[in-house]
C-alpha cells in the first residue's frame, strides 16, 4: 500500500507538470549526502512517518464471491494508516527553490483526495477514497520539522508537510467449497461390529445421490405418538 501511494503522489506532482519543466521528482531522504550529489531541480518526496489511525478500525468480516456468485472467503476490513512526507525543492539559488516550491504547494493544497485514476494495484481495488493534507497545523503527536531535519543530519529549510490517509487491504480466509451432498447417517444392525444393511443418506432434495433408495429424502408417513391427533383428522 505504501508503495502505491508514493506512486499516487508522483503521477499527481507529474500532472501538475513538473518533469515537463525538466524537475526531478524523487522519494530520496534530504541527508547531507544526498543534496551534495544533486546536479537538477528536485523535488523531494520523503516519507518519514507511519501509524496507523485506530479511529477507523472496524470488526467484522465481508464476503468474496467468484463470478458465478459462490463464496469463496471472508476478508477482514482494511486497516488505515496515516503517511507522512516531507517535500522539499532542491536548485542552486534559494528564489528557485521558493518558486518551485510555490508550484508544488499549489498542486498539493488543491488536492483533498488523490483522484482515482491516479490510484493502482490495491488501492484501486478497494476503491476508497485516499484522503490527504497539505502543509496543515501541526499536532504536539507528531514529530516537528525541526526534529525529522536533525535526524537526518541535514540544515534545516522549506518544506511542506503532507499527510495521507491510505486503507491496507484486510486478511483473506478461503471459504470452505459449497456443499452439494446430504448428510449420510448410517442406522442399521449390525452383527460383530458389522453392519448387515446399506445405510441411508439424508439428502438435498434437488440432485445428491443416495446409497439406498430414497433414503430420507423419502415421502413417507408419519407416525405420532397415541392420542395426538392429525389436522383434519381422528387420534391414531
């Protein structure tokens, strides 16, 4: 799931038209290291947080069906995670980084969901709206911008704050194949431990086979204990 949401933010930052500006778009962490190895405009999409959100959490099971309508498992529901990213610009002069990165909040702010045709793989299977937030307040929860720069070792500049609210799809558990036969219950004498009669199968009345006849599935009369009385008729 995570790695489809990365790809759901990079076709969204493509269809704003930053690689057709000669922008580089990676997932790259900002260290020291890296913006020294840099030699274009980049844009950074780092991830640096993942929890989930237990305010979405549900119970209980929903069914599969294969596509003549039999049930062939029961999926647990899927369990929400809130993804965080650190987007930075990254060129030689401080006003182009600035610009570019005025584009990109531009883009991002707009954005209240990532539109479905930007969404694969399980994502777009579920077909759940993928619920996402730029540069909002922060929260005393998370970790501030100040502290993911530390971490990393870098100088501390421009970023915008992204968080996206993506489902991870739940846990299949097959279902057993449909039952097509009865029940066989076997009830005859037997002699030594051996049984002298074929048994007889209780049976689906529409298509199972029986050893013996008509077995259960048989029209049969019914007979009630003395002094009970049919409907309509006299006591036997």
């Amino acid at each position: 799931m995570i790695h489809e949401v990365d790809e759901g933010l990079r076709l969204l930052l493509v269809d704003a038209g930053l690689e057709d500006s000669g922008v580089e778009l990676v997932f790259d962490a900002p260290t020291k290291d890296w913006s020294a190895r840099r030699n274009a405009p980049t844009v950074s999409v780092f991830l640096y947080g993942i929890r989930e959100d237990a305010t979405r959490r549900r119970s209980g099971t929903a069914e599969e069906y294969d596509a003549e309508g039999v049930v062939t498992g029961r999926r647990t529901p899927p369990r929400w995670f809130e993804l965080t990213y650190l987007v930075t610009a990254w060129t030689n002069r401080p006003q182009d980084e600035h610009r570019l990165l005025s584009e990109v909040l531009r883009c991002l702010i707009r954005t209240r969901a990532l539109p479905a045709r930007m969404l694969t793989g399980s994502l777009a299977g579920l077909g759940l709206t993928v619920e996402m937030e730029a540069a909002s307040a922060g929260t005393g929860d998370r970790p501030s911008t100040v502290d993911v720069w530390s971490a990393l070792g870098g100088e501390l500049k421009a970023a915008i704050d992204v968080r996206v609210w993506a489902p991870l799809s739940g846990e299949v558990e097959p279902a057993g194949p449909p039952v097509t036969e009865g029940l066989l219950v076997r009830t005859s004498p037997a002699v030594d431990g051996g049984a002298t009669e074929p048994g007889r199968r209780l049976r689906y009345e529409d298509g199972a086979t029986d050893p013996a006849g008509e077995g259960f599935a048989a029209e049969r009369e019914r007979q009630l204990p003395p002094g009970r009385r049919r409907r309509g008729g006299g006591v036997r």
